[in-house]
C-alpha cells in the first residue's frame, strides 16, 4: 500500500459453560475471514477477545488492540486506531505507543482521549456519541455503547462509551464495544458486517446480543468479547442457533484452547 493511499486525514466533527467450535487453533494463526466489498476485499483478523485488525480496500484498521505485542508482528502497520473506552480489555497505553505511529490517526472516546498520554496526542482525537470523523476512504460514527440493566449500569455508563460505524464507500461495518441491546444498536440500518460483543456480567447474554442481531440484520456477524470474569460466559454455538436466518454467522479464533474455562 502506497503512502498516500495510507496517510489517512481526519477533518473530526463535533454463566454457563462455553461450546468450543473448531475456529482453529490460534498457536497456528489466527484464522481470517475475507468479506467482497465494491471496492476490493476486506480481510478480518481476530486477534483475542475484543481486539481486530481489519485490511480494507480504506487501509489498515486496528480496533482496541491490547494484549502481547507480538500478537500483530505479522500485520501491517496501522493506518487508523479506534479504542471504544477504558477498560483494560480495550485500552492499553503501552500497546498503543508501540503501535502507533506519530502520522497514524487514533479516534477514541472523550475520556480515552484524555488519558492518552502526550507522545500519543499526535494525530489523535476525540469523538463522542453521536459524532463523526470523516477520513480518507472511511467515515467513522461513534454509536453509544452502554448497559441498560439497572445493576451493570456501573460497568458502562450511558454517554461515556463508544461502538462504531465503519462506512468505506457502500460497505458498513459496526463494532459494538462494550454494550447491551440499546436501542441505537437495534435501530441500526444497512449494516454489512457486525461485531456484536456478549458477555455476563459486564455486557449481555446470547440472549440479548442475538435478539438485537435478529432487529438489524446484518449481512455478516461475529460474536466476540465473550468471555467474562470467570472464564467462558456466553456460547458462540447458541447464539447462531438463536440469530437464525436473521444474518450469517462467522465464527473467529478470539481465544486459545482451554482459554474459556
């Protein structure tokens, strides 16, 4: 990829048990999948939990990377950051300065921002529910992420945290964050490819993740983030059971074998 086609230029505005599928074994890679979008192919790597690189036709997008360094030797380097909140499962500052390089945008939420450390304010900016940052080839809108069960209110306030919209010309990619089954989530529309977080007790049961899946339909989706405290909380298996014909199911190699307890 050219440097130009890479300097990307942002104008910001304003409890149970865990099925293991056969994903793969991550000591071998991740596994990717490739989705055809008008404008070339775009390539999903899981790398663990709720942290994805994506190669796009737009560039190469690094969503709440944490974890061991090494986990993104073999990719690109990033060309577009996105964190969606704080928590140390999304935000890591010492990750972020190995990744991150002066020129490489990095959109967070308002209280990620703030944290960020000086060497990291460069190219960075805010952006709160609701906004957008308009970039080369990518529109990025900040969708609130949030808990509406009054006793997981605590884990994620209305109004701090963020989910995205990813539009690169007429392909939609939603990552949820940190949330439940809001009611900006269940209103969303055109939606491509989706990863939908579900976990107990900071996030949301299959459940829930699902039947919000069944509301927007989207083409693709990927549960992620499903592990919790005490291990594996949630079922990838169950959740596709229970999104049906409502959109397509794929599965990633978020964890390895004997990670989900």
């Amino acid at each position: 990829m050219d440097m130009n086609r890479r300097s990307f230029l942002s104008s910001t505005a304003a409890a149970g048990g865990i099925t293991v599928l056969p994903f793969g074994a991550r000591a071998g890679g991740h596994l990717p999948n490739e989705f055809k979008t008008s404008q070339g192919t775009l390539t999903v790597h899981p790398v663990h939990h709720a942290s994805i690189v994506m190669e796009t036709p737009a560039g190469v997008l690094y969503v709440d990377p944490v974890g061991d360094i090494a986990d993104y030797a073999d990719f690109p380097a990033a060309d577009l950051i996105l964190v969606t909140h704080e928590h140390g499962d999304h935000y890591n500052m010492d990750v972020l300065k190995a990744l991150k390089a002066e020129s490489t945008p990095l959109l967070a939420n308002p209280a990620v921002f703030d944290m960020l450390p000086a060497e990291l304010k460069p190219n960075a900016s805010a952006l709160a529910n609701g906004a957008t940052a308009s970039l080369t080839g990518v529109q990025v809108d900040a969708i609130p992420a949030y808990n509406i069960t009054e006793e997981r209110k605590n884990f994620h306030p209305q109004g701090r945290d963020n989910g995205y919209i990813l539009t690169m010309d007429d392909f939609r990619v939603y990552v949820s964050g940190d949330t439940e089954d809001t009611p900006e989530m269940r209103a969303l529309q055109g939606v491509d490819l989706a990863f939908v977080c579900m976990n107990l007790p900071f996030t949301m049961p299959a459940e829930a993740a699902a039947d919000a899946v069944r509301a927007f339909r989207p083409t693709f989706v990927y549960p992620y983030h499903f592990r919790g405290r005490d291990g594996g909380t949630q079922d990838p298996a169950k959740f596709a059971e229970l999104v049906g014909d409502a959109a397509t199911v794929k599965f990633g190699d978020w964890y390895a074998p004997g990670e989900l307890g």
